[in-house]
C-alpha cells in the first residue's frame, strides 16, 4: 500500500471513530436532546483534530440526529416523531417481510442463541443498565435477521433508527414497558418452536407497534426532549 492510500486509509478510519463514538452517545441518550456540542470540546476529549469532529457533525445532521447552525454551534436534535414514524414504518417493513424465511430457517440452536440473548437482557434489566437492555434488543432482531439471511436488511434499519431508538430507550425506564418487550420476546421463540407462524406474526407486529401506545406518555414525561411540530401530518 501507498503512503498516500496509508494516510486515506488512517484518515477515513479517524473519521469513522469519531462519527460512530459521537452516533453512539446521542442515539443512547449520554448527548441529551437539546445539547449544545462544541467541535473544540470533542476533538480534545478524543485526541484529534477539529477536522473529522466537523466531518462527522455533517453525517450526523445528514441522518438528522444533529444540527449545525453555521458560525453557531451545533446542537443534538430533539426526536422529531414524524421521523419516528417513519423510521418504525421501515423497520416494520423489513421485519415482517424477513419474518417467514426465519421462521422457516430456524432451528434449535437458534431458539436457544434467542433465548440467551433475553436471558441476557432480563439480567441487564435487572441491573437498570437500560442501553444494554436495548443493546440486546437489537441483538435478538440482528439475529432473526442473520437466520433470515437478510443481514443487509438489518443494517439499513440499523443506520437509519437514530430517531426512533431513542424513544425505544426511553420507554425502558419504566419497568412495566421494560418487562413488556422481553415478554414479548419469550413469546415470539415460543411461538416459533411451536410451529405457529400466523401467531409468529401476530406477536412481531404488537412489538413494532407497542411505541404508538407508549407515545402520549413519553410527550407527557420528557416534553423537552421532542421536536414541536405545528402540526402533525398522521393526525388526521
């Protein structure tokens, strides 16, 4: 390799870092809705230099997770739920579609990677560590998506749910929806070691639902961390 193609290569790798470390604490709610970042502050903390923080403000604003008021500052989005909406939609989308070539593919040791995982998750809860909670959440869905052999799939959701994992994070602080989805969960593997296709799907679409009910409560718990929208387009 060139000296050239090194320095592209260390430079992209410097910019990935930074984007993906800055992605990781706003869509886990350490960068709270609302807060101001400073370009100055973050290359200091992680030892670089000013130029892939910006670049990295730029495919963060790009995936609406951050804006940049030029000259300003740069500020972490608050969750807009029109685009929360669509990214479930997406997510729903792919979902259900991934769901009968899983059901079809999965075996025993699958079942029980899946139950491990809420296993895992049931633990995480129990130690109130709510990202890992949803940490193994998509885990579990990365799964039937790799069992489905439709990885792909689930990268598209995952790169573009930045809006919409950060409701789901916050509907865990409550202990009674946090037990939902591992319930949920248990009943999804159960239904498939059974057999039960049609039940199979019934379960998945409560799931990728259950924000739609939870939805009024986190605007009437943490009204500060929501984009105010004159009016909104699913209200009809």
């Amino acid at each position: 390799m060139s000296d050239v193609a090194k320095t592209a290569e260390k430079s992209f790798s410097v910019q990935e870092r930074v984007f993906c470390a800055l992605r990781k604490r706003i869509i886990d709610l350490t960068l709270r809705p609302g807060m101001v970042m400073s370009a100055n502050e973050v290359s200091e903390m992680m030892s670089v230099s000013r130029t892939p923080v910006r670049e990295a403000f730029m495919r963060l604003e790009r995936e609406g997770l951050v804006k940049i008021i030029p000259q300003r500052e740069t500020i972490v989005s608050r969750i807009d739920l029109q685009r929360v909406r669509q990214e479930q939609f997406l997510r729903e989308s792919l979902e259900l579609a991934v769901l009968e070539p899983f059901f079809r593919k999965c075996s025993r040791e699958h079942l029980d990677k899946l139950r491990k995982m809420i296993q895992r998750q049931c633990e995480s809860a129990e130690r109130k560590d709510y990202v890992a909670v949803i940490d193994f959440d998509d885990t579990f869905h990365r799964l039937i998506f790799t069992i489905a052999e439709q990885p792909l799939s689930w990268e598209i959701i995952e790169s573009m749910s930045g809006h919409y994992r950060r409701c789901r994070l916050m509907t865990i602080w409550s202990d009674e929806l946090k037990s939902d989805i591992m319930l949920q969960h248990e009943t999804l593997v159960n239904a498939v070691q059974d057999g039960n296709f049609a039940l199979c799907r019934q379960i998945m679409e409560k799931h990728l639902r259950k924000l739609f009910v939870e939805e009024e409560m986190l605007l009437s718990d943490y009204p500060d961390y929501f984009e105010v929208n004159e009016r909104d387009p699913f209200d009809i």
